[in-house]
C-alpha cells in the first residue's frame, strides 16, 4: 500500500522544477567501488543521472533499465557516463549498489557517500526522498529497521560544465531516453571523420559507431545442489534459508519450483513473464510460481490479459520487504527452490531457459 501511494505522489513533484535550476552548476562528492568521485570526474562527458535505491521494487529498476537499453542504442555513448545515486546508504553498501546497477549495464556507476553529501546533491538537482517507520517519517534509518524509502523520480541531463540541460520523468521509455541523447550527443567524432573520409575518396566503408558491448555481470555460479545439479545461467547459491511455503500462500507441490517477483511498473518483468508463461507450458519438472509486488488485483488481470499470459497464477503481496529479505536487488527477482526450499537465486531478467530445464530435469531424476 505505502508504495502504490508514493507511486501516485512521485508525479506531482514536476511541478517543482522551475526555470533557476537550469541555472546552476552541479557539485558532488561521492564515493563509488573504487573511490572519491566528484563533479570533475569524467571530464568532457555528459551525466545521465538518478537517484534511488537499490530495493526499490519498481522506479528504480524501470529506469536503470531504460539507462542500459539506451546505451547499447544511443549513437555516441562514450560521450556520457551514466550515474545512479543511491538515497539509501544505510543499507545500499557501495558494491553491493555497483553490483546491482551492473546488472543492467556494466557502465552505470553507482554512488554512495555521506548523508549530508547526497542530500547537498539531491538538493541542488531537485530530488525529493525520505523515509518512514509504521507510517510515520524517520530521519536517521538504520540497517535492519523495516522502513519504507519514497522518493521522485526523474532522469537529469546534466552537460560537461555540470549544469543541468534538460530533466526526464522515468517513464520517458527507452525510444524516448534515445531519441533525446542522439539529439544532444550527436555522433562520434570519428564517425563524422570516416564519412568526410569515404566521401572525398568515394570509397564506401562501413562507418563506425562507438558502443559498448552490454554485459550480465552477475557471478555465473555453478555452484551444485547435493544432487550434483549445475544451477542454471547466472543462478547463484543462496546464503540464507527460506521456505517457499513462508513466501507465498499456496506452495506448489513440485519438487522443483521458481519463485519470480515482478511489477506492473518493471518493464524488464514485461519481456520476462511471457517467456516464463511460455516456459511453464513446455515442461512438467518446474513449476512458475509468479508474485506480483504491490499492485492491485484488477491491475494485475488486465495486464495479465493485455500481455496474453494465460498458464501463471496471478498471487501478490504487500509485503515490501520481501525482496530485501529473500537477498533480492531489483526487479525482476527470481529464486529456485527445491523441496521446498530455497537453493539458488538470480537479480535480474531470465533470457533463457534451456538450463533452467536442465536444472529441473536433473534435479528429478
């Protein structure tokens, strides 16, 4: 309930941006996994910047989503170092952020530091964020409280003199994220110079275009269950007992079961649930057990019906520490259990499931 009110809020905060905050140059001094980063680092580039943390169920994971989409896409990415500011640093440690930003792409970098630091950031762009206990506002959160974190949720363009250029609500989408940076980035020098080269020579040549491959950092654990079973693609071993019967209200009775948790407002868990309904058809030796966060019912079947996914139970919860709790850092969430309890665990979308079938398969022999 608390994050579908913040949710309806988060909105609203755009009437706060005005013509003065264009005006300032931005300064910083924050910390990432590998030391001080300030407004003078990544000299000449562009920043590409939010804020947010990393449980947050849906804003967050949407927008870093749409960071690592656009960046495999934009023609000129080296000329912006995209940036995620966490407002949680009592529970975001630095590499467990930078781990969870580099899961959508390993060229986010993810920032932490002092409180009073990231709120001097967060005032100067015209971020808003807080916290909360049993309904009311809390100050000085600390790690193992189960509070809430609420805060707006912007994308800020910010130039290589580190003034703001332009500002982005999240759910700009990836085509419009890249439409606006190709507008403003531009291309590559050197593809400029290859075309000014091809047409004075009238050689054709294949321009070149400065990405950056996208890469899933996430540990390849191949680490075995006691049946000697090789998880399943970027599955790691989990650390901490959990019992799918704790989780959700009707455990299946398969031996081997997926637990995912997904939103309506995560646009990864948009490209994942159908490949998982799909997947729920084609085998018998797994069951897909599908638990929304946070969304209404009737919420939950439109877009059940919109997105044609007929073979996964529509279950959710308010719970909004499950996902801290089961070791999870963003959405989409999945988390292997057999017997009934938990083995292995994935941050991140499922892309596949070959291995996932293999697992299962051996799991049941």
């Amino acid at each position: 309930m608390i994050k579908r009110i913040f949710s309806k809020l988060l909105l609203c905060f755009l009437m706060l941006f005005s013509g003065a905050l264009y005006a300032q140059s931005i300064n910083f001094d924050l910390i990432d996994d590998k030391g001080p980063v300030t407004h003078e680092s990544y000299p000449g580039k562009y920043l590409l910047l939010a804020v947010g943390y990393t449980s947050c169920p849906d804003i967050c994971p949407t927008t870093l989503y749409e960071f690592g989409a656009a960046m495999k896409t934009i023609k000129n990415p080296d000329a912006i170092q995209p940036v995620f500011v966490t407002i949680d640093p009592a529970s975001d440690e630095v590499n467990r952020l930078n781990a969870y930003t580099a899961f959508f792409d390993k060229r986010i970098v993810g920032l932490t530091g002092p409180k009073e630091n990231i709120k001097h950031l967060a005032d100067q762009i015209g971020a808003t964020y807080g916290y909360s206990l049993n309904g009311k506002p809390i100050e000085d959160p600390e790690p193992g409280m189960s509070y809430a974190v609420y805060h707006s949720a912007y994308i800020y363009l910010i130039d290589p003199e580190r003034e703001i250029l332009d500002v982005y609500d999240y759910q700009i989408g990836v085509d419009g994220l890249v439409e606006a940076l190709d507008e403003v980035l531009g291309v590559p020098e050197s593809e400029i110079e290859s075309s000014n080269k091809a047409e004075v020579s009238t050689v054709e040549t294949q321009p070149h275009v400065a990405t950056a491959e996208l890469t899933n950092t996430a540990t390849t654990d191949t680490t075995a269950t006691d049946q000697n079973c090789e998880l399943p693609k970027d599955f790691v071993a989990v650390k901490e007992s959990h019992d799918l019967a704790e989780v959700v209200d009707s455990a299946p009775e398969a031996k081997v079961s997926l637990l995912n948790l997904w939103a309506i407002w995560c646009e990864p868990c948009r490209v994942e649930l159908p490949l998982l309904d799909k997947f729920a058809t084609e085998q018998d030796k797994m069951s897909v057990v599908a638990l929304n966060l946070g969304d209404q019912k009737d919420k939950i079947a439109e877009f059940f019906k919109i997105q044609a996914i007929q073979h996964l139970n529509q279950q959710s919860t308010d719970d909004v520490m499950l996902l801290r709790r089961l070791g999870g850092m963003g959405l989409p969430f999945n988390m292997l259990f057999v017997d009934g309890k938990a083995v292995a665990l994935k941050n991140g979308i499922i892309q596949e499931t070959e291995t996932l079938s293999h697992f299962a398969q051996c799991v049941s022999n």
